[in-house]
C-alpha cells in the first residue's frame, strides 16, 4: 500500500496542491515521460521577474509575471482533442535555489508519450483572461491561434503607468511534438503580443514645456491572435479605432516637463521626455489609396504663460512607409517642437530588446 501511495496517489495530491488542471488520460499502454522546456525571451532564457533583476535593456513591467503551460494533444475542433496538462505559476517555487523556471529551463512530469502541442502564455491577466481548460477548449474552437476580443479595448491600448501590475502578454508554442523517453529538451521562443509606441518628445523652444495629452489614429485592433503562426498575423475581421492619453482622452494630464534651450540653444538636460504605449499588432493600412492612419498629435502647454500649443494638436503622419506594426517590435517617434507652433515628427522601427533608442537625425 505504501509503494502504491507513492507511485499513484501523492503525485495527484501535488498537483492538486498547486493548482494544476490535468484530465485522467489512458497511460498503460504507452507509458509516460517527462517533459523539459527551454523558455527563451529577447534572445535570453525566459524567467519569471521576480526571480532575478530585471535587464536593463527591459523595463521590469515588460517582463513574465506570471506563467501558464498547457500541453494537449489530438487536432482542436476535432473529436479525440484534449488537454492533458494545464497549470499556472505564479511564483518562483518553493526556495530561491529551486525557482520553478530557473535559467529558462523547467519539467513537465508525466506527459503521456506520443505527439503533443504545447503552448506557453504569459500574464494572462492583462488580457483580462484565466486560461482554465474550458476558456482554451470555447476559445481555440477548430483553430490553434486562440483568438483574443477586445471588446470595447477595455485591455489595450495601455500606458506604462497602465501594465505595473498585470504586465504584456507573452506567448510561444510548438505542435507536432513526439513525446518520449529519453528526449531532449524542447525549445519554446516566446515573444511579446503587443507593439511598443515609445513617444519621445523634445523641447526645441526657450521656453518650459509641459506635456499632457497624447492622440493617435484609427490604427488600434480589437482582436489578437494568442499564438500567431506568421511573423504579421492579425484577424481579418479586425476593427480599429484611434486612441489617446491624457487630457486628449479627457483625463488627467500626463504632466511630462521639458525644460527649455539653453542660452547657446543647446537642448538642456531635461528637454525631452518619453511617453511608452502599447497597442495590438496592427495591419491597418491595407491600401496606398487609403488615408494614412498613423498619425499622432499632441497636448502641449506653455508651463509659464498657461498657453495651449493648438497647433501640434492637428495629426501628424509618422508611419510613412509601413503599412503595419508587428507584435514584439517597439515604433519610435521623436516629436521635436521647434516652436509654439512648429513641430518636426521622424520615427523608426526596431526589435523590442535594443536598448538605445536610435533614431535618425531630423533633416
């Protein structure tokens, strides 16, 4: 009775114990193995941030909070489908010497062998979302992508100041896995679902500015793809809409200061600030004989005298060029207003994990 308490019974209560979701699935005639991933982000092996600090090329906000793993075999939509592991890790483990993702790397015990999916995601709460096995099954329907809807984009657009707590969310996954004794590990590159708009704004005036409200145009999605299967893939039916921050969305001012030139017109150390946001992948120029809708305009005021520069609140245009934004990319925008009422708008586009924010010199 002790040998069968040990072999059968304990491992269940532990998993019950730590929250995880696995369905009974038949093992006796194939056998089981366990199961090592290798987690990788930014070219770096994945881990939950508070288990490490953070690097410095990655604000600690934009890292894993939390993680979900769920392992599923069969085709989704079809009859024989299932989900055969499934569980959420919201710390490190037990003790800083045995944390549950160490160096990119954790196990998955007995995993029925045979060809298996598995899909990684991460902080599930900023898409407002508890990936239990009944949301996966509704959700993935016939397809592997699991759609996500924004309904009423009450999860993204957001600010920095809007992800300290839930975070971005980060997926990966690999299907066609054949699970079996003696297998190596499998190498899961997971990547961020969300574009980084990071706003840089620079005083060009003698005079301190103060800015307070940001707005964009129709260009963010309603919809995302959990796990994408191309490098751009956004649901066809997607909706987009503009958005903003600040007193351009009627809220409070988001109250940057940028000091003013110095007296030989050099900028002062102070006279920029940056502005992050961050918005689905989005395809939203499908035609060159559609409007632009990259477009971006500002709420900025004159500190001292209390004046409103109306004018750097008409939409300029900074995604000639693009058509799109990829997930996992950050778009930087330089603002440099030259005057209360002249502004020069230049930007580029690069991976998510260059520290330096480079952009070309204005012409």
């Amino acid at each position: 009775m002790d040998r069968f308490f040990m072999k059968y019974m304990l491992p269940l209560l532990l998993l019950v114990a730590a929250g995880c979701e696995r369905v009974a699935v038949e093992t006796a005639n194939c056998g089981t193995a366990d199961l090592v991933l290798n987690l990788g982000l930014d070219g770096k092996p994945a881990e939950l941030v508070l288990s490490k600090a953070s690097d410095p090329e990655v604000l600690a906000s934009e890292g894993l909070h939390t993680l979900r793993v769920f392992v599923t075999r069969g085709t989704p939509g079809q009859s024989g489908f299932e989900i055969i592991y499934n569980e959420k890790f919201t710390d490190v483990g037990n003790s800083a010497s045995a944390p549950v993702l160490q160096y990119g790397e954790m196990t998955i015990p007995d995993i029925p062998v045979g060809t298996v999916s598995i899909y990684c995601i991460g902080n599930e709460e900023s898409l407002g979302k508890t990936y239990d096995n009944e949301t996966i099954i509704r959700e993935l329907g016939s397809s592997p992508k699991l759609v996500m809807v924004d309904e009423g984009n009450t999860c993204f657009p957001k600010s920095e100041a809007d992800i300290q707590t839930s975070g971005l969310p980060i997926s990966g996954h690999r299907t066609g896995v054949n699970v079996r004794d003696g297998m190596g590990p499998v190498n899961i590159e997971m990547k961020r679902l969300v574009v980084k708009l990071n706003l840089i704004v620079e005083n060009a005036t003698a005079s301190e500015l103060t800015l307070e409200g940001v707005a964009y145009g129709p260009f963010s999605g309603d919809k995302l793809y959990v796990f994408p299967t191309e490098n751009l893939d956004v649901p066809y039916d997607i909706q987009y809409e503009p958005f903003a921050f600040g007193t351009a969305a009627g809220e409070n001012s988001i109250g940057l200061l940028m000091g003013p030139l110095d007296s030989d017109n050099s900028a002062s150390g102070n006279s920029e600030c940056i502005y992050r946001a961050y918005i689905y992948p989005t395809y939203a120029l499908r035609s060159e004989t559609e409007d632009n809708p990259y477009t971006i305009s500002l709420n900025v005021r004159n500190t001292a005298t209390g004046t409103i520069l109306t004018n750097l609140q008409y939409p300029r245009t900074f995604g000639i060029g693009h058509t799109n934004f990829k997930a996992n990319t950050q778009v930087n925008i330089r603002a440099r207003i030259t005057s209360e009422t002249d502004i020069i708008i230049n930007f580029d586009v690069m991976a998510w994990d260059d520290y330096e924010i480079d952009v070309p010199d204005f012409n």
